[in-house]
C-alpha cells in the first residue's frame, strides 16, 4: 500500500487495550516455502531458527480506533542479537487509523484490506479478506466442543519489527477461552499472502471473546 504524506487518521498512540474475537492457526513451513513467499524484512532473514509460526485472523470489536479485521502471518521465530524474537511479516487491517497508529507505534507493516466476517448455519464462521478486489484470504471455521483458557503468560511473544531504520521491540499480553477449531475451507490469492494450503497446520483455534494489551515498545 502507498501512503501520500499527510493522509488524515485518527492518531492514537500506545499502550493499547483491545477486544476481540479471533482463529490462530498454527503450522509447520518448509524452508523453500519462507524463502519464496515469508515476506521477512531481509535483515531478519539469516536469523531464523524455528520454522514454526502463526496466522492470525482476527475481528477487534473494540480498540482505541474503532473496530477492525485483521490477518496476519508470522513466519517463525527469530535468534536476533542473543535474544528470541516472533515477527510479523504479512498484515492486512480494514481501518487506516490502524495502519498508520500501527506503524507509528510498533514498526507493524499494515496495510489496508476489505474484510467481511459472516455467521452461517451449523456454527460456521465465514471471513473474506480482498485487496481492491482481489482475494486475500478465504476461509471458513467450524468449532468443536473442548473449550480451554489460553493466555500469553504461558506462551509469551515478544516481536521485532523493523520498519524505517528503527528496531521496535514490543510484547503484547492476551488471555482468553479457546476451543479448537477445523477450517472447512482455506484459501489464499496469489502475490497476496503467503500460500499457507500448501504447508502442514499443527492446529487450529478459536477464541470467541480475548483481550488483548499492546504496551510502548522499545527499541534495540
């Protein structure tokens, strides 16, 4: 996405707190797969070392700009000047106040998408994410019965996201109840977002109601 200099949003700066429903499917990729379509910021590329990573679509009903979707891919985890590291490399968001707070608070490279999220019948959760009409993402959700509480205070992720010569450290904390998860249907348009139908998921969740903080970053 181009930005012309002066675009009006609604600034906003950190910490936040948000709201929200969303799927985090985990998987296992292949390195050729990174290679080709990870999107990781080239300084970050020789640092690698856990091709396990993450794709998050979520639907914020509240944060500090309004309500918005989001997806987003996070490639593995990062050995980054002696410490440990997720990083998002992908991210699609429905607002631009939260592109540009994004950016400016945390260093996250957003950019703007059409998103649509939609109930079906039997439980089934429909989302669309297009790109000036084009698809992004494609996929359709079906939970399963076993609920459990989740929490980053037993998965903690502490990102790096480099973005115009600043290194941003930032480690956000969320805690809700998650049920697993099968999607029915999930695609992907080419040169949108990296082909995750073609790599191995590990699992599948949905967390209907979480909270999430976005503290100050810091900076390396």
């Amino acid at each position: 996405m181009h930005f012309e200099p002066g675009i009006p949003y609604q600034i906003s700066p950190a910490p936040w707190q948000l709201k929200g429903e969303g799927y985090l499917m985990l998987y296992r990729f292949s390195n050729e797969f990174l290679k080709k379509e990870g999107y990781i910021t080239e300084g970050l590329k020789s640092s690698l070392c856990l091709n396990v990573g993450l794709v998050m679509l979520v639907n914020y009903q509240s944060s500090p700009v309004g309500p918005y979707g989001e997806l987003l891919f996070i490639p593995g985890m990062f050995h980054y000047k002696g410490k440990y590291y997720w990083h998002i490399s992908k991210i699609y968001v429905s607002s631009l106040d939260s592109v540009m707070n994004g950016r400016t608070n945390w260093g996250i490279p957003k950019e703007l998408a059409e998103f649509e999220f939609e109930k079906l019948n039997q439980g089934i959760t429909s989302a669309k994410v297009k790109l000036n009409g084009e698809l992004v993402f494609n996929g359709q959700f079906k939970d399963k019965a076993l609920g459990f509480p989740l929490s980053t205070a037993l998965f903690p992720f502490q990102f790096i996201q480099p973005l115009n010569g600043k290194e941003y450290i930032t480690h956000p904390r969320g805690s809700g109840k998650a049920f697993f998860s099968k999607p029915l249907e999930l695609t992907t348009g080419q040169g949108f977002f990296p082909s995750i139908d073609t790599q191995t998921r590990l699992a599948c969740l949905h967390i209907p109601n979480f909270s999430l903080a976005f503290p100050n970053p810091v900076f390396l």
